[in-house]
C-alpha cells in the first residue's frame, strides 16, 4: 500500500472563490487526504498519493496553472529531466520523472512523456549518470542490490533498475506512475533511460531514445525561492520556458 506524501505547488490565487475552485478540482482526485491553501503565498498544499501530473491537471482544468515546488521530506525528492541527444531534433526535451520516497524502501515516479513516436517505452535505471554519448554511455541496468545466498550472491528475479513501461499515444504523449523498492539516494548520480528496448543497444542519433540524469530536488518546505538567482526569472517565466520546451 503506497503512504501519503506531501507535495507543495505554486498556484495564481487572487480571492477565496479561487481556493474554492482549486479545492472543489482537487477532491475529485482519488487518494487526496488533505488540502491547504496559502492565499498570501500563492501556495497549495496536498498530502495524499495522486501523481504530482494528475494534480496539475486537476489544477489546470480551473482555468490556472501549477508549478511542483517541492515534494516529499528533504534528501526524499529528486528528478530528471529526460532528453533526446539526436542532432535532428532541435528541441529535445521529451519528458520530466519526479521521484519521491514515501518510506524506508519505496519510491513513487511519476513519469510524463511528450513528444516521441507512439509504442510502448520501457523505463530504466542505469548504473552509469554518463550521458556524453546519450543512453549509449549510461552503462547497463541497475540492479543495486543483491541477496546473498550461502555466502554467494544470487541476482533478483529482476532489477530494480527496471522501472517498467509508458505506452504513448498517438499524440505522443504518455503518464506513468510507478512504485518501486528503492530508496532516492540509490538513484541520485545515475542516469534514467526511456527506450523501445529494456537492454539496447541505444544509437545516439535514435530521437524517440529519451536520457536523463537523476539529481536531487527540492521537499515540501525546501524551496521558498520566486527568483532564480542564476536567470533573474520568476518561477512564471521560467514555467513558460519549460511548457515550450514540451515539460509539463
């Protein structure tokens, strides 16, 4: 059974009838336990088990926008932004996997595809965060740990590298949501993969071939931040960058 997290979102409120409407959307949800809003802030809090995406949607259907500002407990979060390395395409962000860990051993991702061929995709881990080469160079699947066996150490039935897979429509656009029997400072350094194939070969040049490195993110209460200090943008502009981009 998956245990309730929290996620925080940046929503444009501007009165009560705004946090009536977002609250009326968000209960419809199924696995939503709670639900605060901060008017002041222009914040949304929700503990429950729905997907990060499904929430931004349901936001998104009041007529207004949602930005992830932190989910889970701190060291508990991470994400990757997923990337096509053909030199054919010119934008190649494909794909956004938000990770949070929910206990000792459990990890829930939430992955969204956008862009790439219709067909069923698998969803790896690999042992390497190498990405020079694409999914070339990430290594094989990450199969971490192993059970030792009278001294000996035997393989799992299957790797907890391999996360599953994500059918994409005919749109080109596919939401998975997983729980694994990992912990994300296991994933933190490596490299995700979303391919046709679970092992490869991967060719550089293959635009449906999607590659990311898993890198910490921020917890519920860890980012208070509405400028970038890098870009000088406010977390709007830099929302509107990412949906050209096909992240969602």
């Amino acid at each position: 059974m998956i245990e309730p997290f929290q996620t925080t979102f940046s929503v444009p409120m501007s009165c009560e009838g705004c946090v009536k409407d977002i609250s009326k959307s968000l209960s419809k949800l199924e696995g939503i336990t709670k639900i605060d809003a901060n008017l002041k802030d222009q914040l949304v809090f929700i503990e429950g088990t729905a997907p990060p995406s499904s929430i931004v949607s349901a936001i998104q259907d009041t007529g207004r926008d949602a930005i992830l500002r932190g989910s889970g407990s701190t060291n508990n979060s991470a994400v990757c932004i997923l990337e096509t390395h053909s030199n054919a395409v010119s934008n190649k962000i494909r794909g956004l996997a938000r990770m949070v860990q929910v206990s000792s051993n459990v990890t829930l991702v939430d992955l969204t595809i956008n862009g790439i061929a219709p067909g069923k995709y698998w969803a790896t881990i690999r042992e390497a965060g190498d990405i020079s080469q694409g999914a070339a160079s990430t290594g094989g699947v990450w199969e971490s740990l192993k059970a030792k066996v009278f001294g000996a150490e035997a393989p799992q039935k299957e790797p907890r590298g391999i996360f599953g897979t994500i059918d994409v429509n005919e749109k080109g656009r596919g939401n998975v949501f997983f729980d694994r029997p990992v912990a994300v400072w296991e994933l933190i350094g490596r490299s995700m993969v979303v391919a046709n194939s679970k092992e490869g070969p991967f060719k550089r040049e293959d635009s449906n071939t999607l590659v990311g490195v898993i890198a910490r993110s921020a917890g519920v209460w860890d980012n208070d931040k509405m400028v970038c200090s890098c870009s000088g943008k406010n977390v709007w502009q830099e929302r509107q960058e990412q949906v050209s981009l096909g992240m969602v």
